[in-house]
C-alpha cells in the first residue's frame, strides 16, 4: 500500500502528467497561496490570495484618456495625430498601467529579479484594462518573442509568462507563432528612427494566421517599434486583425 505521503507524490504526478508543467505549477501555487497567507508585495498587508492588495491594485498608475491605437495620452480617447496621419500596423494597444512608480518597480523585479510569480498580476490587469474597453477577445495570443541569445541568459521568457496566464484568464489559445531572426542590441537608448531600424524583419511568422484576429502580449510598451515589427510579421502571416496587449505603456518624455 501506497504511504499518505506516496499518494501525495503520486496525485502530483498525474496532475503533471494531465495538465502539463507549466498548468500544474500554476494550479499548484494557487492552492498554496490560498492555504496560506498572503501579503501584499507591495505594502505588506493582508491580501487574501493575491500578490496586491485591493488598495493597491487600485493605487497602480494608469492612462486616463488614451489613443485607441498607441494608448498615450489622448484628451477624449480620441485617436492621436500621429496615429492618424501613420497608422501602426496594429489596431489597437491595451495598456493595463502607465509605466510609473510602482509599476516600474514591479516589472523590473519580474523581468531582471526573475520573480515570476508576479506575471499574474500582471495578467490580470491586463485582462482587466481589455474588459474596461470591451474589446472583442482574440481568436489567438501572441507572446512577444525573444531571441534564442537572450531567452537562454534570462532563463525564461517575460512575455509568455505573462502571455499564458492571460490565456487561463481568458480561455483564448496561446500560439507560438511569432520567431526572432535575430538578436538585435537593447533598445534602451536609441532614437525612434534607430529603434525602427533595429528590429526591421526581426521577426518572422512560424505558422500560417490566415483569417485570425491576434493579440501579441508583451511587459512593456516604450516607442511601439517592437510591436510594430511583430505585427506586421503577423500580418504577412495572414492575421486580419493585430492588437497589442501590454502591461505598461512608456509615457512619453
């Protein structure tokens, strides 16, 4: 006969087996977090079973009027001149924040501090700002790639952490569709125009999109050229619709 803690070891294994690692582990760490305690990660303060607090969580930064399509600030929600008289190749961004104190903070614990379990959150919001707008869901997300370089010097993958939970969230498939050709250099620094430049056919579609409206998923959104790169990879793919769903959206200087 199988020991009490022979059948723990083994409940585990089947439920690995059926929903796959990153499922389990997911479906594990919620029943941790609803057997024990939770603070708050940001002011330390009872928060049930989530990583922020309803005070918190409401205290986060976010884009009162925004353009539809670069979500910066636009009185009305109206559409800005710059997307009005240059398109970008996507239809609409999803900001969840503004990328601010303590938004900032967050991210960068997430994506250098390697502090995963902050992606749900994250997720949340996100699914939360995309409610707020009442946008039609996706038939297909997109996790902003990262090249082969990069992804094995960090060890994971920011954007699809935040991307499959989202899924969860939302029930919409999470697809490996996008690839990067290439390691362009960090973004941080450059122009517009030279950011452009950068990430010009850095990616490359894995799999036909034909006739699917696609979200792509990413931390953070600055100048929009990696978005827009992405995108217009997506639409070579045949996708009729691209959107971008972001946590946080660069103000601009």
């Amino acid at each position: 006969m199988l020991s009490n803690a022979g059948k723990v070891k083994f409940d585990i294994a089947r439920v690995c087996r059926a929903l796959g690692p990153h499922r389990a582990a997911d479906a594990l760490g919620a029943v941790l977090r609803r057997a024990l305690p939770q603070a708050c990660t940001l002011c330390a303060a009872a928060s049930d079973n989530a990583m922020l607090c309803v005070a918190c969580a409401t205290r986060m930064p976010r884009i009162a009027d925004a353009c539809p399509q670069c979500a910066l600030p636009s009185p009305g929600n109206r559409s800005c001149g710059a997307c009005l008289a240059t398109p970008p190749p996507y239809a609409a961004t999803i900001a969840a924040w503004r990328y601010a104190f303590p938004a900032d903070r967050l991210l960068q614990a997430f994506k250098y501090g390697g502090r995963l379990a902050l992606a749900e959150p994250f997720a949340q919001a996100l699914c939360d700002a995309v409610h707020a707008r009442a946008m039609p869901m996706p038939d297909r997300l997109v996790a902003m790639p990262l090249s082969r370089a990069r992804q094995r010097a960090r060890g994971f993958n920011h954007a699809h952490e935040i991307a499959r939970r989202v899924s969860s969230l939302t029930g919409v498939r999470l697809e490996r569709a996008l690839r990067r050709t290439r390691d362009a250099p960090p973004q941080a620094g450059l122009t517009l125009r030279e950011r452009a430049r950068n990430v010009r056919d850095a990616f490359v579609a894995t799999q036909s999109l034909a006739g699917r409206s696609v979200a792509i998923v990413d931390d953070v959104m600055t100048t929009g050229a990696t978005l827009a790169a992405a995108a217009i990879a997506a639409r070579a793919a045949g996708a009729v619709r691209v959107d971008a769903w972001v946590v946080a959206r660069t103000p601009p200087p």
